[in-house]
C-alpha cells in the first residue's frame, strides 16, 4: 500500500472522508446496483465496493491477459464440435435435467444450425476467471464464462475510480499508472456493435434476454447506452417469457420482436433452470436458436463453458485438439487446476482421488453443471456428497482448490466500511465476432477483481459476500 494510502487508512477521519469519497463517485458515474424488489424500477444504491485496489503481480496479470485470444479460439473450436460436445455431456446430462435440456435445444435446431453452416452468426463475450494458487505460485483457471458474463460495465468505472481515490489519497503519478487502463463497457459493446453492422439490416436491434426482477441491471443498462451512443443501435429489453409471447420468425430466419428486426440475441439469463419455469421459456430458447441473428451465447457456446466440458478440456491430450497451436496450448494448459470426472467411481484412479477428497475436503471443491454461483460444494458438505455416491455424482466434476493469498482489504456496502481479510478472483473479459469462417473480431477486452472475505467459500457480488475491486500491479 503507498504510504500516503497507509496514512489514511491510520486515521479514523481521513478514511471516513475516503469512503464518502468513493460513495459519491459511484453514485456520480453510475456505479450502481438495483436497491431491491420492493423499490421503484429506478431506485438505486452503489455497488459493493472495495475501497483501494489490490495489488496483484504484473506478470501473471499480464498472462492472463495474453490468454484472452488462446481462449476465444479454443472454446470457438470447442463449440463448432458437436460429436465432442455430445459425448463428454452425455453422462451429466443423464443426471442433470438442466444439461439434458440444452442438448435437446442443441439437437432440435440442428438442421437450422447445419442448413446455416458457413454463414452462423456468432457473438462471444467470456470471461475467464482466475486464482492466485499460493502453494505454487502459480495463476489457476476458476472457470471460463461463456453466457451472461457479467460486470464489465461496473468493472470498468470501479477501476476509475480507484484511479480517482489513488489521485485524492495524495499517491504519486507512478504508483497511479500501476493500475492498469481498460475499458470493457466499451470493447464489449464495439463487439456487439461489430455484430449488429455485419447482420446490416437497417433499424435492427439487440434483444437483452433478461431476468425479471434483475438487481445488477445497471451493469446492463450501460452496455444499452453505450451501444446506443457509440453504434446507434437500440437495444429491447426481454424476459425469456416475454420473448415467447412476443418473437416472430419469418420465412427466411429472421426474428423480429415487437415488430422490430433482430441482429444480435444477448443473453443475461437463460444460464440457470430457474429462468425456465414453463415450457414457454424454453420455447423461446428454440426460436433465438433457429433463428438468423448474433446469438451472444449460441447453445453451443453455452455447453462449451460447462464445468464439465471444463474438466474434460484438462484431461492429457484434449486442450492440445482444440487450441490454435502448440503455443496456445501449453499457455492455456499452464492455467488448468486438477479436475476430475465422477462417472466411474470403481475407476482406480477416481477412487483414489474420492477417497482423498473424503479424507481431506478442504483441498477440493465440488461443482455441479450449474452458473451463477452459491452451487458448490465445499468442506463438510462436499464430504458428504461424496459419501453418498451414486450415479449422480456423474453430474458433478471434483476440482482442486485453489489457494489465493490472504489480503486484507475495506469493503464498502451501503455507505459503510468494514476491514476484513480478503481473497481475490480475477476474470479477464474477451470478444469474439464470428461469421461462418471469418472471424471478424478476437480480443481482450478488459478485466474485473471481485475481492470476498477469506471465510466465505462463494462471493456472489450480488449475493452480498464479495466487493467490486481492481488490480494495482506490483
Ligand atoms: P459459477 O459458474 O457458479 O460462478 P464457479 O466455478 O465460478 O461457478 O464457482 C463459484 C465460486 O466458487 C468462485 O467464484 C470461487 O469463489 C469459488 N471457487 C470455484 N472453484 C474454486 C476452486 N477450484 N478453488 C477455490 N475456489 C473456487
Ligand atoms: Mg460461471
Ligand atoms: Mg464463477
């Protein structure tokens, strides 16, 4: 920490000040979340914040970084293989009604998908998440977001406003530029924006496939103004159920919405069965799928990012088929953690690592084929799991877990500031625009730091447990 940031974190009332500072900022510059069902649609609060950036070791952030465009065409090699798809998914989509529903949408639109080959618009905004692994030094994959990456928007103004609050703390020039410039708000709708003009209808627009009831809708509504101010295209915000009710396809493919022509489907929901109550739902899943626009995520995309397919990506040989070159490959493979597949518990080698797992769960965490986080389990519970056995288990892959180094950090929730030990989980966003076989955009673009107390296994910023950060590089 600079001396000058020491000095007031020292002083009851100068951190006092710092915090105020940073409140007003976020409400300034739209650093915002929903307050709450029960509030108007416009009530607003700002976001969970941490109130200084954590340092974060150059190199390895800048690994990470470099990774971006490894990543976009390995998972769009990924996607683009159906067979590969099918086989590694078939044995959690056996236990996971979830899974088995998304291949069914999958094969049900496969003659549209193969009618469409050679011409399949394809927009991706991923983010791939990372943990320092102390024990090794080394920087571990977490996941690789493939639907409803969220954040960018928010990440993007809680990095200026580190800048802001570094500036105002009295700390020099130099240790300013250590916080590394990115604007994802805007790389992430210059994608969608390169999406739109390349479906080049006249007064087409974007469809935000939405939650009802969403509370990280600021982080949304930026990308809708941003879209709008930088590339003129108007942006239609829908439910899964409302798109249902309300989506036409015509003869040729194309969807229109409330009468208006669709270029790009972006999905903020439609990641967890929740936001499939009815049949209906599901339905309009189907017709985005058939249809001609952008797709941000096609069904593809989607199960290319599940955990599963995760796994089965680090197991010998795999990353090496669908990276871009031996390169690609090993940069990528430098990044996977230890997984496991459970489908054959009598297998010696999963036994084995069962067997440890049982005896010592702190070291492994276990996932179910789900997003959106609060799914895992950990400790005692995942023991149990464990214990419990059963063909079930073939939908869940055991991961080893990640060990991010303790730091301590000022959580800022509801205008209040609380000191706690914290752990930090990097994600890198990237964008992929692709058309057939032309790939009209691959880039990095831009990076968030969600920062939770070390004594939660989870941090949903929006669950409550984490704060929005950014890196210092050191
Ligand atoms: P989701 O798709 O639900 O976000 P994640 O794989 O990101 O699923 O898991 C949710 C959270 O659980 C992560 O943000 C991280 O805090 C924690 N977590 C997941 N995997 C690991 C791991 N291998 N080691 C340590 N923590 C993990
Ligand atoms: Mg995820
Ligand atoms: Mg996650």
């Amino acid at each position: 920490m600079p001396a000058a940031v020491a000095d007031i974190v020292a002083d009851p009332a100068a951190l006092a000040e710092l915090v105020d500072d940073a409140v007003v900022w976020a409400s300034q510059h739209g650093l915002l979340v929903g307050a709450g069902l029960s509030e108007p649609a416009c009530a607003a609060v700002h976001a969970p914040l941490a109130l200084l950036p954590v340092p974060y070791p150059r190199e390895t952030f800048l690994r990470a970084q470099r990774a971006a465009l490894a990543f976009n065409s390995m998972i769009n090699a990924v996607a683009q293989d159906e067979t590969y798809l099918q086989n590694v998914l078939a044995a959690a989509a056996q236990e996971d009604e979830f899974t088995a529903r998304l291949l069914r949408v999958y094969e049900e639109t496969a003659k549209e998908r193969h009618a469409r080959a050679g011409t399949d618009a394809v927009l991706a905004v991923l983010r791939s998440d990372y943990m320092l692994h102390t024990p090794t030094n080394s920087l571990l994959q977490v996941e690789l977001n493939t639907i409803a990456s969220s954040f960018g928007c928010l990440s993007t103004l809680v990095a200026r406003m580190h800048r802001y609050l570094m500036g105002r703390a009295g700390v020099s020039p130099a240790q300013v530029a250590a916080l590394p410039e990115h604007n994802a708000m805007d790389s992430i709708v210059d994608a969608m924006g390169a999406a739109a003009a390349d479906y080049g209808v006249q007064g087409g627009v974007m469809v935000m496939v939405v939650q009802p009831g969403e509370r990280n809708s600021y982080d949304q509504q930026w990308l809708q103004t941003r879209l709008w101010e930088r590339h003129g295209v108007r942006t239609l915000r829908r439910s899964l159920a409302q798109l249902a009710a309300d989506g036409r396809l015509s003869e040729g493919g194309r969807l229109e919405v409330s009468g208006h022509p669709v270029a790009v489907v972006y999905f903020r929901a439609g990641y967890t069965p929740d936001d499939y109550p009815s049949e209906a739902e599901w339905a309009a899943r189907v017709l985005v799928e058939q249809c001609d626009a952008y797709k941000c995520p096609t069904v593809a995309f989607q199960l290319a990012g599940a955990k599963k397919i995760q796994q089965d990506l680090a197991r010998p040989g795999v990353v090496e088929r669908y990276a871009a070159s031996a390169e690609d490959a090993a940069l990528l493979r430098g990044f996977f953690a230890g997984q496991w597949a459970l489908e054959d518990l009598s297998e010696p080698d999963t036994a084995a690592v069962v067997a440890d797992a049982v005896a010592n769960p702190e070291r492994y965490v276990l996932k179910p084929q789900r997003e959106g986080g609060g799914n895992n389990f950990y400790g005692a519970e995942l023991r149990q799991r464990l214990q419990q056995g059963g063909g079930g288990l073939a939908a869940y892959i055991l991961m080893q877990r990640i060990q991010p180094p303790v730091q301590p950090a000022i959580m800022v929730r509801g205008g209040k500031a609380v000191q706690a030990d914290t752990l930090s989980e990097l994600g890198v966003y990237s964008t992929y625009v692709r058309r057939g076989d032309r790939v009209l955009l691959s880039a990095e673009a831009g990076h968030l730091v969600r920062t939770k107390s070390a004594d939660s296994n989870e941090g949903g910023v929006a669950a409550g447990f984490a704060v929005l950060d950014s890196p210092m590089l050191v």
